[in-house]
C-alpha cells in the first residue's frame, strides 16, 4: 500500500512535471452561448489528450459537471475512464460535511468516481476530515490560504494560538498569527497516513512560505496561475521548498489560443518549460 503523498512524490519527479491541467468546462469559456453539452465533451477529450504526457494530474472541477444535471454526471464517469492510469486524479469538490454526509461524500468520490484525491474545507475541524483520509492510498488536500480576493475575510483573521509551554498566548504577544497558520498545522496533525495536502493559491505568493514553515513536507497545490494573474516563480521557489507542489492551471490551458490541440498542447508546454527553468528536477 503506497500513501498517497509518496506517489504524488515519485510521479513528479518520474514525468519532471509540477503541472496540474484542471478542467472547468464551462461554455462560456468556448466563446458561445450556444456551446452544447457534446461540444464540451469532445474539448475535454482534446485537452486530456493534448495533455497528458505534461502534465502529473488533472483536476476536474465538479461545480462544472453538476450544472449538467445527471446528464453531466455521466460525462465525469467517462472522464475517469478516460484518463491514463499513471496520473493522478483530484476531485475539485471543496466537500467539508460531517458524520454520514462526509462518510457518503468520500464514498461518492473515492469509491463510485475513483478520484486519487479530492479537495476539502476544513471549517468544521477534524469531523469534515477524517472520512477522506482513513485510506493512505487516497490524498486530501485541505483548503488553508486559497487564491480568492475574499480569502483575507475569515483566513487572514488573526486567532490565538496554543503553545505547548502556555495554554493560550495573547494576540498582541504573538503577532500576525493568522486562521491560515492554525489551518496549516492542523494538516500536519492529520497526516497520520501521509495523504494530507495542502490548497494555497499563488495570489498570495508571501503566505506559500510561510506556510510552507509551517507543512514542511506535506504537498501543496496551488491555483491561481494564469488568468488569475498569480505568481509562477514563487510557487516554484516556496511551493518545492522542502516538499512538492502541483500548479494547477485552468483556463490558461484547456481554453487557451483558438482551442485548438495545438494551441493547448503548445500552453502547457509553456508554463511547463517555465516551471522546469526555475526549478530543474
């Protein structure tokens, strides 16, 4: 049985490739209103395609597949089938349920959709985590510092922290400690069965090392890239310091140039060639 974050491990350094490929497949995205459900089937099939020797992961986002009803689900199905075995799959879901709800949620993605991973929000602690991460095999990645504008509203609030010395120190004696720092730690805690990651996007490339002090090893993955404008050189720096990083780029791939196979294959192979000059593995 190979934990998850040792495979996640071993392929990047196995295909020299931190790129993620996620897949929001909107129709907006192709250009018309009129896109039909098919036509999207078929771009997603192009982008797996143009891809998959790049990239280490894909991340299907299923706010995208959900909007299709049953219909949509049943493209997902077909996707999982799709993809090549030696890559590793995240469910892009952001589930954070407890009880029977997370343990059903898990199921549905670990069982019935077979995802290698999934992502969670941790907002209701360790009850909305443990369901995810029994299995060592099947990886979480927890929602600590996203790439969002609002993220600052509840994870840049300061918070008082526990100190093994002092039950609980005083804000004003322990500046700046912030919900993202006590998010990071706690996923060190829960990685008991080495499967636990962690989301921080590149949006804010001055919190990826400070959480990265925090999580010296776990995995990060990192949104944010390309049409959100983050930072790609210091994802690279401070997202493989000590441990690896997925860059997770949507839009700027899988509907980049004329959506052509050329036009996505030759995006990723950019943002690939410049993430292999700022960091050669």
């Amino acid at each position: 049985m190979k934990p998850f974050n040792l495979r996640l491990s071993k392929l990047i350094k196995s295909k020299r490739s931190h790129l993620c490929v996620g897949l929001d497949m909107n129709p907006e995205a192709m250009g018309s209103s009129n896109t039909t459900l098919d036509e999207l089937k078929k771009h997603s099939l192009k982008v797996i395609d143009a891809t998959s020797d790049l990239a280490s992961a894909f991340k299907p986002n299923l706010a995208f597949f959900e909007r299709w009803g049953s219909e949509g689900f049943k493209w997902l199905e077909e996707l999982m089938d799709y993809f090549p075995d030696d890559l590793i799959i995240i469910g892009d879901a952001k589930r954070g349920d407890i009880g029977n709800t997370a343990k059903q949620y898990a199921y549905s993605l670990f069982t019935h959709f077979d995802f290698d991973a999934v992502t969670l929000s941790p907002y209701m602690g360790k009850d909305s985590i443990t369901p995810f991460i029994d299995n060592p095999e099947k990886g979480a990645f927890i929602l600590c510092r996203t790439s969002n504008p609002s993220a600052v509203d509840l994870q840049n609030q300061q918070i008082n922290i526990e100190s093994s010395d002092q039950t609980v120190q005083r804000i004003d004696e322990i500046p700046n400690e912030m919900l993202f720092d006590k998010t990071a730690q706690l996923c060190v805690e829960w990685n008991k069965n080495n499967n636990v990651g962690i989301v921080v996007g590149a949006t804010a490339p001055q919190e990826i090392s400070r959480i990265r002090s925090h999580a010296p090893s776990l995995p990060f993955l990192i949104p944010g890239i390309g049409a959100q404008g983050g930072d790609l050189t210091q994802s690279m720096l401070d997202g493989n310091k000590n441990g690896d990083a997925l860059i997770n780029i949507s839009r700027g791939i899988s509907f980049s140039g004329d959506l052509s196979s050329k036009a996505i294959r030759n995006a990723a192979k950019d943002y690939l060639s410049q993430m292999r000059e700022i960091i050669d593995i």
